[in-house]
C-alpha cells in the first residue's frame, strides 16, 4: 500500500517541479549565408545524422525527449538513464556524429550543402509547459553553444566538422575527474546568464569508425588555446596540435 502511495505521488507530480536532464543541442555553421533550399536540405540532412549517431551509440527514443527544433539548431534532451551516463555522450555519440558529418560532406557535390555544427553538452534542471522545453539551464547551454570565441574557434579549425562546447559541470564531473583524456579540453569562454557566470571548455573530436570504442581514445587534435584562469598551467604538446583552436583570452561577459 505505501508502495503504490508513492507511485501515485511520482504520478502526481506537480508541473511546476523541475526534472533533470542531460543538454545536447548542435547550431550549424554559417546557415544564414544560406538560401532557403539549401537549409531546408541541411535540416533534412542534420535530423538524418543526428538519428543515425543516436541509434549507433544506443540511445533510443525511451531516453528522449522529442527533439526541440530551432531552425538551424536542434535540442536533445537525454532523460536520465544508467545506460546513458555522460561518458558514453561525450566519448562516443560525438565522436561518432563528427564521423557521420565526414562523410556527409566528402559526399556532397555543392559546397553549400556541407555541414559544420557547434555542439553543447550540459546537464542540469529544466522545465516544460504546453509550449516546450525552458529553464536557466537551457540559458546556459545556449549562451555557451552561441559564444563569439566558440564561433570563431570553428572557423579556424577548417579540417573538423565539429567542435564542442562543454559545461563547467560537465568538465568538473566527468573530464576533470579523468573519465576523458583532460588534456584534448580548453577553457575557451566565459558568459553571464542572469546573475551567474558561466565557464565553457572546448574540445575538437576525433572521429571514429563507427563500432570502434571511442571513450579512452586520445584525440589526435589538440586545441591549442591558453587556459582561461585555470587550476593550472597545461605544457604544451612537444609535437605541436594537427587542428587548433586559437586565442589566448575569454570575451567578456554579456548581458544577462
């Protein structure tokens, strides 16, 4: 009886209480510059991968919520699940979307069509009305997947597909902790959402044949930008960085 008591609770829950989730969301690069065929053939085409690297990895439909579309940027939100922990995101799913956007673009014949993405991971407390998805956390994922030194670090790492954006919770919990090679992430911004700062780091994937382990993998790319106030200094790689991300110094903080 206390059981099913509880589980009318759980049921009850009110819509107001905030659940957790894990933040991915992906912005296309230079959509804009785009003709209104040409994005409607990036979203068809952005949707595809998205599906095929989310089925390759293992997570399917029962760890989602439906996709959240934002014109030229998609959310996904992972619901919490012991068969998605954060290492498999970070390790595997986006190692194995930068792959699929290789290929996507070796493939297509109009420069156009070719797909480089942004990508945010974030984890934190959202909420959701009839309308959608919304919470200071969503704020702070996608004020970090829209930051200026994170744009300008993909246009100059002209040989990768994909460059991502970590949160200071995701970095302190799962990179700092070395469940990732720590070394292949650098503090690249800083932005204020409300009253709160924010730190995000950066990191170049290296892709990977799809059904190789991806996790302990040591990236071949090394970004080669200045810590931000750091904990402490990281030497530099002796044999210098095959993509790079420069800039020696965080924006400062915009509005709230």
């Amino acid at each position: 009886m206390e059981r099913s008591s509880a589980l009318q609770a759980l049921e009850a829950r009110v819509s107001d209480d905030p659940v957790p989730r894990l933040i991915f969301a992906v912005d296309i690069e230079g959509s804009t510059e785009r003709t209104n065929l040409a994005k409607g053939k990036l979203r068809h085409s952005l949707y595809e991968l998205l599906e095929q690297a989310l089925e390759v990895t293992g997570i399917a439909a029962r760890h989602l919520e439906p996709f959240t579309d934002r014109g030229d940027s998609v959310l996904v939100l992972i619901k919490p699940h012991d068969d998605v922990p954060k290492t498999l995101v970070l390790g595997r799913l986006i190692p194995i979307l930068a792959s699929l956007l290789t290929e996507h673009n070796a493939s297509v014949t109009h420069p156009e069509l070719r797909i480089r993405l942004r990508a945010v991971v974030h984890a934190g407390e959202i909420h959701e009305d009839d309308k959608g998805f919304y919470g200071d956390d969503l704020d702070a994922a996608f004020r970090l997947l829209d930051a200026p030194a994170l744009k300008k670090a993909l246009r100059e790492a002209l040989d990768t597909p994909l460059i991502l954006m970590v949160s200071e919770e995701i970095f302190n919990g799962i990179i700092q902790q070395g469940y990732l090679d720590e070394s292949s992430y650098r503090q690249l911004v800083r932005v204020k959402v409300g009253r709160r700062q924010r730190r995000g780091w950066a990191h170049i994937p290296d892709p990977v044949t799809v059904g190789r382990p991806a996790a302990r993998r040591r990236p071949k790319a090394q970004l080669s930008i200045a810590p931000v106030n750091a904990r402490r200094p990281v030497p530099p790689e002796a044999d210098g960085p095959s993509r790079s991300i420069s800039g020696s110094e965080a924006p400062p903080p915009g509005p709230g």
